[in-house]
C-alpha cells in the first residue's frame, strides 16, 4: 500500500468522513470499531454498530436475472443462523417483493435465531408467518416466537416509529415505483430512517419518483448522513430533484444496480450524479 494511500484512509478514519472500503469477509455480528454498512445484494444492507446488528432487504433468494440476489453461501448461513450470522437482532424488509425479500428464508432464521425480530408491514409478516408455519409443519420444529414479529401499519404519506436499545428507527409509508398501475398499486413499500451510533441512514425501498410521495416526512431537515436510493432516481431529472431538494443526504448510494450490463450502469449513474456511491457487488461497505 503507498504511503498516499495509507494517508487518505487515516485521515478519513480520524475525520469518520463516509468511504467506500474494499471488500472484508466479515458479516454483522462481527466486532468492529464504530459503524459498518456492507451491500449484500441488490437493496440488500447490513448495518452493524455495537450490540446492533441489522439485516435490511438482504434476505431474498435467486428471483429473476434482472436483479442481484443474495449469494447462497450468505444465504445458506443466514438461513440456518451461523456464524458470522446468528446475531442479528433485527431484520427489516422495505416490501414484498422477491427481489426484497424471501419469505420462508426468513422464517428460517427466525426458527433458528431466537434473538432476531422482523420489524414490517402486514404484507410481509403474513408471507413469513405463513412459511413459518409450513416449515413448523413440515418438520416437526418448534415455531419461532409471536414476540419475534412486529407489526408496523403502512399508511401513505404517515411514519411510525420503533426503537430498540441505540437505535430509533423510522417507517415511512411510500408509495412503490409505477403506483398507478394496478399490479403495483397496493404494495406496502416502505422507507426507513435508521438512527444509529450518531447518524442518520435513510433506505427508501422501490419508493416511487414525485415529490408528494416525500413531502409529508420533512427529510430535508433530517441532515441525513446517507441516503440508499434505487439507481434510477439517480438517472432521472425528477428523482434528482428529489435527493437535492427533498432529502438532502450527505452521500447518496446507488443500490438496485442489475446485474446485466453493469458497467454502463454505473458510467450512466456517475455521469448523471458525479458524488454517488455505488454499490453493486457483495462486501462493498461504509465506515464511520
């Protein structure tokens, strides 16, 4: 390592200004100094600070070849809650979709990891709740606890919010990308302001691109630190508008990135907003 380089990540260590690190191998729950977010797979975050140790839209399965998903050695130890997997205490899913989330991998881990709680919309919860009782079936296995699940009511436009020992996290109703058609009309999507060790991490779901889906929050005055935004606000002139204007993060990543023709993606997304971050593949963290 040059002597330059060595000086810059010092510096932004001593300074806890937002980098992009190299890939680690380490998941949540292993120990590391101040706050650590690592990209699972395409929403897919971990949030790691202290006893805290968060799973957001990082448990799905293989879905469709357009999205990146959660590779299955990750998975299989997600799954079955090994190490460096069995301390989450908290699992959030943004909506129901199969690119988000899978429903009897979760119930799984929540089976084999007592201490975990999946915080989400009645949609999800009554996928997993589902699975869990299929699996508690199928297999004779006792089934994960009610105090594991807990409900949070998706209104537009309206946030709820639960916090837990360092950590106050906010819901925020969204309307889901293309909400005017019918098949997506009715998706419970939300956003989370996750206050954590010091800072303030927004994740907005597949939240769709105008300004009254935002409006209602007062995010612009949140002095939020990172905000992880589908790649394709980043690409559009309203979606733009909206981080300057509406949310105003310190940083701002690209999440959702396909897996197909990525390269360009990312040209595209640089060249439309030169100060993103972008995530697209498994280990690429943050520290603070």
């Amino acid at each position: 390592m040059s002597m330059l380089r060595l000086s810059i990540i010092l510096l932004l260590l001593v300074t806890t200004v937002c980098g992009q690190a190299d890939r680690g191998d380490f998941g949540p729950g292993t120990v590391q100094d101040g706050l650590t977010i690592k990209y699972i797979a395409n929403e897919g975050i971990s949030i790691d600070s202290g006893s805290n140790h968060i799973l957001l839209d990082a448990i799905h399965r293989r879905y469709k070849p357009e999205y990146a998903f959660t590779p299955e050695d990750i998975l299989s130890k997600i799954e079955s809650s090994r190490y460096p997997y069995n301390r989450f205490n908290l699992i959030l899913v943004s909506h129901n979709h199969g690119d988000h989330f899978n429903a009897e991998s979760i119930a799984m881990h929540l089976m084999n990891n007592s201490s975990a709680t999946l915080v989400s919309s009645d949609q999800v919860i009554d996928e997993v709740l589902k699975a869990r009782d299929e699996l508690a079936g199928s297999t004779g296995r006792k089934a994960s606890s009610p105090s594991q699940f807990i409900r949070i009511k998706h209104e537009w436009k309206k946030s709820a919010v639960y916090e837990g020992e360092g950590l106050k996290v906010r819901f925020l109703g969204l309307l889901h990308a293309n909400s005017k058609l019918p098949a997506y009309r009715d998706i419970q999507n939300f956003g989370h302001l996750i206050e954590i060790d010091g800072k303030k991490l927004l994740h907005i779901g597949d939240a769709d691109i105008f300004t009254e889906n935002f409006g209602s929050f007062g995010l612009e005055n949140e002095v939020i630190d990172v905000a992880f935004v589908p790649y394709w606000f980043l690409l559009s002139k309203d979606g733009r508008a909206i981080l300057n204007k509406e949310l105003k993060a310190k940083t701002v990543v690209a999440i959702h990135v396909p897996p197909t023709g990525q390269s360009k993606t990312i040209r595209d997304i640089l060249d439309s907003f030169p100060s993103a971050v972008v995530f697209s593949e498994q280990g690429e963290m943050l520290n603070y």
